[in-house]
C-alpha cells in the first residue's frame, strides 16, 4: 500500500532524504516557518463530493496557503492519513496524486516528504507544511498600522457559493451528502466547485508581498470576516471595509457574480489578506478593498454610540465596520453549526 503511494510522488527541490527512513532531511536557507492543519470527514470534507484528487490537492493547497502568508516559500509536506480498514488503495493514490499535483502547480518544488498512514473510523487527515523565508523576517498578523491600506489576493468569495450550492443541491432525501448531483453541478457552475473542492491560492504572492513592505498578512481560511478581526485584534487596530473597492476587484470572478456578502463572509478561499502602508504600490494581484484604522481609547465614539456599546458583544463588534457601520463577522467556526456559504 504505501509503495503504491508513494509511487504518485515527486521529490522535493530542498530534499536531502526523502521518505523510506524514520526521518526526511532538507535544506533550508533561513529561518523555517512551521504549520499544521487537521481535516477531519464530516466537519470537513465530504467524500460524496471529493474524489481523492480533489481532497488531495485541498490538503496541500490550504497548507501552502499558511506557508505564504508569512511570506515563506513552501519546501514540504508531511501527511498523516488515517482510514477505514475497507478503505480502498486506489483513494489513497488518487489523494497522493492530487497532493503532488497540488506542489507542483501552486508551489513548484515543494513536494511530500514523509507522512503516516494509519486507521481510524473516518478519513483523517493531518499535513504539516514547512517554509524557507530565505533571510527574510516572517510577516506576522501583528504588524497592521493606522492608514495602512488593506488588500486582498486570489479568489474571494467563490467557495463559500460553491459550498451553499452543495448543501442546496447535493444532499439526499435524509440529509447526508450525495454523489448524484455532483457531476451536472460541476458541469453547470465549475468556477464555484472548483473553488471550494481544489481551491487556488496565489502562493507566489507570499513573497511578493513580503517583499513589497506588507505590515501584516493572513491566510483567508475562515472567512474575510472573521480572519480580518483576528488580524485587527493581533494588530491592536480596526479595520474599515469599503462595499465599492470589494465590487471593484471582486465583484465578478471567472464570469461569476459575487455579492459582497459572500465575499465577507463566504471563507475556505484561502486566499491573501494583507496590509500595506499607503505610500506604497500593491504587488500586482493586490487589490484594496478597506483602511485600517486606528482603535479608538476606552470611552470614545463610533458614529453615535459609545465604543463600549459595540466592544464584547459578538465576534468583530467594535472591530470591523462596512462603509462605516460595524460589521459582525461570520464564517466558519469549527465549535459552531454554521457552514461556510451560509447565513
């Protein structure tokens, strides 16, 4: 089994030993960036609506996502998958084909380097993902300033459709997810299923960001919303979204029309959030879409109402705002019912 697995792997660009011994061993220049992500069937996935391919490629793209929002290039991937015992090999080669496929579109060079295989009631996966920053210092979520701009790379709000389409239209008669509308949903809206089953994120843009003065940056994962707030808490500021710059860049993607709703509060784009001071011009793939702005001191007003009205009564309270009334964020939250694409 594991032969076979291995078999649908290309070999990492940093890789002195890659797998077969107890560990592999790589090259780096700089300091290394570390991060591991869990995706469990059920809360995560549903295999009626991967194949392996696409799980594969998922696995590896939300990972190399993390690696380039601190401005690291991605090197490697471990995984650790654990299955059902009736689990078939030809799944775990398809999820190994989609994880290498992944590397090499989104990340060339970086490939699986080790991993586990193991048993477990649902398929389980853990991928560890590691990065180069090549001498350069990590952009952390900490480092947004007042009047910094505040910019966004890569697809906006097109898995979440994707994934309000498949819980509309993919479940049967009790409720669990099915195959059967998957095929003519693909056929008829492929930009929103591709977005949320083999998401894209623009990992060059990682370091292009880094290199071009970005004060803070994130991995949209969860939502715009939600990964904006915990930016702002990290950076001790707030931030102002703008409805006309978010329709002006994201508005329409891949021929599909995308509501601001949806771009705000969608998630599992996995695309760039980042922050730059305003005298400098965006990296290319960049595009504005608020201020950050400075938190008010304890006792000062927003609009009408007193700062301590909106601060520690919901998630983003007195955090984020949308052409100036604060917004609530909402997105994924793995302790709450409440699926990416929905309200």
């Amino acid at each position: 089994m594991l032969a076979r697995v291995l078999a649908q792997l290309s070999e990492a660009s940093a890789v002195e030993l890659g797998p077969g011994d107890d560990c592999a061993v790589l090259r780096h220049e700089g300091d290394i960036v570390v991060t591991t992500d869990t995706m469990i069937e059920g809360p995560d996935f549903r295999l009626a609506w991967h194949d392996g391919f696409e799980l594969g490629w998922k696995l590896a793209a939300t990972n190399l996502s993390d690696v380039a929002a601190m401005g690291a290039r991605p090197t490697a991937l471990t995984v650790a998958l654990a299955v059902p015992l009736d689990t078939p090999v030809h799944l775990l080669e398809r999820i190994a084909e989609g994880l290498d496929a992944a590397c090499r579109a989104l990340a060339p060079g970086c490939g699986v380097v080790g991993g586990d295989l193991g048993r477990a009631p649902v398929v389980t996966a853990a991928v560890t993902a590691l990065g180069d920053l090549e001498g350069r210092a990590p952009v952390l979520r900490s480092g947004a300033r007042a009047g910094d701009v505040v910019a966004y790379a890569g697809e906006l709000g097109l898995a979440g459709l994707g994934l309000s389409l498949l819980f509309a239209e993919g479940l049967a008669s009790d409720g669990t997810a099915s195959a059967d509308a998957v095929p003519g949903l693909w056929a008829a809206h492929p930009e929103v299923l591709a977005a949320q089953l083999a998401p894209a994120p623009p990992i060059p843009l990682g370091i292009a960001a880094a290199q071009g003065g970005a004060t803070a940056m994130m991995d949209v994962s969860d939502a715009l919303s939600i990964d904006s707030e915990r930016l702002a808490r990290a950076s001790d500021v707030q931030i102002g979204f703008s409805s006309a710059l978010l329709e002006r860049g994201f508005g329409e993607q891949s021929g599909v029309v995308v509501p601001v709703e949806a771009m705000l509060h969608g998630g599992e784009d996995h695309g760039l959030l980042a922050t730059f001071p305003a005298d400098v011009a965006l990296p290319a793939g960049f595009r504005p879409i608020g201020t950050v702005v400075e938190a008010p001191k304890s006792g000062s007003s927003v609009g009408a109402e007193p700062v301590a009205a909106h601060m520690d009564t919901g998630q983003g309270a007195g955090i984020l705002s949308l052409d100036g009334t604060a917004l609530v964020s909402r997105g994924w939250d793995p302790y709450i019912v409440q699926y990416p694409g929905t309200a």
